[in-house]
C-alpha cells in the first residue's frame, strides 16, 4: 500500500467526515449530546475529559469495528468481488436513492424505537462514573445518524475495497475521528452549545442540497452495473448530464424557484443561498464541458472511461500502439514476434484509481510516447464471468496481490522485469517505471 496512496486516502476520509457534520441527522445530536454531559457532569477536570474521551471512542469504534468486519469477512479478493458485483453496485444505488428520497422528505427513516429506547434505557441506567454508560452513548448517537452517515461510510468501504485489510481500518478511523472531535469537545464543555447556530430553515437546505447530491453518487455505482453487463447507457456522458442537471436543480432550490412540502416560508433568498448557488452552477458548466472529451483532472476517477470495449482490441488514435483486452497469449506471441516489451495493466471496470491513471497519466506525452514502444495489454479482473477470475488467479498466483491498478513489465520473452502497484501522481515516476523495459 503505497505511503502516498494511504495518505490520499486518509485526507478524504476525514474530509467525509467533516462533510457528515453538516448533515441533518447529526446537528441535532449537539443540543443532546450537550444535555447529556450536563447532567452527568464529573467532579473533576480530568473525569470529564476521561467520559468525553469515552463518548468519542464509543463513536469511533462503531465505524471502526463496521471497517474492520466487512474486511475480515470478505478479505481483499472477497471484497473486491463484491464491490464489483453487479448487483451489489445496483443495491448500492437503490440505498443512495432512497437515502436522496428520504432527504427530500419523500419519506423519512429512522432506527426502530424499540431498539433505539432498550439503548437508551440501558444507558440511563447505569451510573455516572460508569464507562459502559458513555460508550452506549456514543452508539446511540452513531446509530441515530446513521440514516445520514451511511453514504459517506459506505463510499469509503467501496474505495477500501481496492486495497487490503488496512484500508477500511484507516479510512474508518480518519472518519470516525473527525467525525467525533467536535462532540468530544461539546461533551467538555456543555457551555459552547449558546454559541451555536439553531437547526432551522437553514437545515431543509442542507437535507434538500444532501438529497440531490446523493442521487449523483448513485450515478456511480449504476455505472459500475452498466460496465460490468456491458449495457453502454450510463456512460461517461449520461453520468456528467445526470450530475450536472443534480447541480441545476439545487440551483433552481437555492434561488427559490421552487420549493418542498418540508420547507418553512422564505421572504427572500439569502446572501449564502446566492452565494451556493453561484458555485453549484459553476459546478454545472464544468461538468458540461466534460461532455467534449475535456479532462475533468481528479473527477474522472468516479466517471466510466471514455471508451470501454469487450472486444480483444480497443482501437484508439492511429499515433498509439492500441490494447489488447483480455487476452494475454495473444500479447506475449506479438511481443515475442515484434520483439518488445510487454506491459501489463490489471485494471477494474470499478476501479477508481485505475480510472485516474488511465485519466491523468496514461495521456501524459512523455508517458505515452513511452508506452508506444510495448505490447499494451489490459486485463480486467472484475467482470462477470470465468475469464475474468482467471485473470485475478494469474495476477495472485505470479504476482501476489489482487489489488488494483497493477502494472507489470514483461520482457518479449514473458519474464518479469518489474511491476509497480496503486497510483503514483508523479509522471517522471512513472516514466522510471517504464524506462526498466528496453
């Protein structure tokens, strides 16, 4: 697991988690969360900073212990299996649009009473020096915002699941840690609570903005589906005019030009309500632009590829050397006729940071000139289908690791010269990579 790669991957999780606090189901929570540790307020300085270190450790082994079981149970090889699974991604999608349906008031859902109360109950009753009391809590308070926090977490486990074990370990933790530090700090000092915005009109805003973002994402993992079954109707350009027309319409919510059954009354639209506005319609024109081929740089990892075939052969301009796809022994019989080098990429039709390389440095001039001079072969590992699993087998049994993007040098005789593993943001880096084949 590159250091670089870890790192990226952190910075996102935390910038989640800083994005959940914005959410309608967590805001409340403050008020509680500040009621809770009034009335049972330690005598000592270091007694309260012992029970809010509980409470967030309560929330963040929640995530923590979510992460870490789904990446036990299924492994890495499991994991990505399932994330690729056709209709696993068509589940995912069904649970963001409700998720989207259920902020835009089209329902609401809720964690059963039942189990909600029994927590509750149990939580209240213990003492108020009691450890066990804070840690349940904690779970209370991650359960109830549950219903909003889901999508960012399951987003995580999604991208975790091009790595190994360690991924949803660290992506939970950075998370949950950003996720609990402000109600860490509430539960030391009840007092901060005045200090605080009250939830009002302004938060039907924020569910109405959630809700639309969230039927974007869905877009993602219906496009994941569609790759996989080779359907070609969510492609690159039906995904970036779904999400550019999400942006209008939380345009067209900010302005005011309509409005929810759940909205209070507005007289007028705020300076922040134009202010949002303007940038999601800046948003919008930018995505569109994307539809005449632009690079969108760091947003084409979640987008489908520009062009994906299921043939042996994606043609591509007449100036590069074109793929072979799913077909090594194809690829080493050219490279052992013609006399060159073979590079291998074992890639995803889901795989995220694939998409970014093939994006952002796959095109890159010196890279490409490059790679004109090997047999180009592509090897998809998460279709539906056997040739697909053998090809996961090959790159487990020879190269020890089933996580993508992996890139492999082979001379013309087939023997390895050297492979290179994740994604590296530094072209000459890359560039190094390549110049070990001759």
């Amino acid at each position: 697991m590159p250091t670089g790669s870890v790192l990226s991957y952190l910075w996102l999780s935390m910038g989640m988690g800083a994005l959940s606090l914005l959410t309608p189901c967590v805001f409340p929570m403050i008020p509680i969360t500040v009621s809770y540790f009034a009335n049972h307020s330690s005598v000592t300085r270091a007694g309260a900073i012992r029970k809010a270190a509980v409470y967030g450790v309560g929330i963040m082994l929640t995530f923590v212990v979510l992460g870490m079981s789904l990446s036990l149970i299924f492994g890495a090889s499991g994991i990505n299996k399932l994330a690729a699974n056709p209709w696993v991604n068509l589940l995912i999608t069904a649970i963001f649009i409700g998720f989207a349906l259920s902020l835009l008031g089209v329902f609401f859902l809720t964690v059963p009473a039942a189990a909600m109360n029994r927590l509750q109950r149990t939580s209240a009753s213990e003492d108020d020096s009691s450890i066990t009391g804070t840690l349940l809590m904690g779970l209370v308070f991650s359960l109830t915002s549950f219903t909003c926090t889901a999508p960012f977490v399951g987003t995580l486990l999604v991208l975790a699941s091009q790595g190994n074990w360690r991924w949803p370990l660290v992506g939970m933790a950075g998370f949950s840690f950003v996720f609990a530090l402000p109600f860490f700090l509430l539960a030391l000092a009840p007092q901060l609570m005045t200090q605080m915005p009250k939830a009002g009109g302004w938060m039907n805003s924020v569910k109405v903005v959630m809700g639309f973002l969230e039927i974007a994402a869905a877009m993602k993992f219906l496009s994941n589906a569609d790759l996989i079954w080779h359907w070609n109707i969510f492609t690159r350009s039906a995904v970036l005019c779904i999400w550019a027309s999400c942006l209008l319409m939380i345009v067209a919510y900010l302005l005011g030009w309509f409005r929810l059954n759940h909205d209070s009354d507005r007289s007028h639209v705020s300076g922040a309500g134009v202010v949002f506005s303007l940038i999601f319609l800046a948003g919008s024109i930018w995505l569109l632009n994307g539809l005449a081929g632009k690079s969108l740089g760091e947003l084409e990892a979640f987008l489908p590829p520009i062009q994906v075939s299921a043939t042996n052969s994606t043609p591509v301009a007449s100036t590069e050397t074109p793929w072979i796809l799913n077909d090594l022994p194809r690829g080493l019989a050219e490279a052992k006729s013609q006399g060159k080098p073979i590079f291998i990429d074992f890639t995803g039709y889901t795989c995220t940071n694939c998409r970014w390389m093939e994006a952002n440095i796959f095109p890159r001039s010196e890279i490409k000139d490059n790679m004109n001079r090997f047999v180009k072969v592509r090897l998809y590992t998460d279709g539906a289908g056997k040739v697909y699993t053998d090809q996961q087998d090959y790159e487990n049994k020879h190269f020890g690791t089933v996580a993508l993007p992996l890139y492999v040098l082979l001379s013309s005789s087939g023997e390895t010269i050297d492979t290179s593993a994740g994604v590296t943001r530094n072209a000459g880096e890359f560039a190094a990579f390549l110049n070990k084949a001759h």
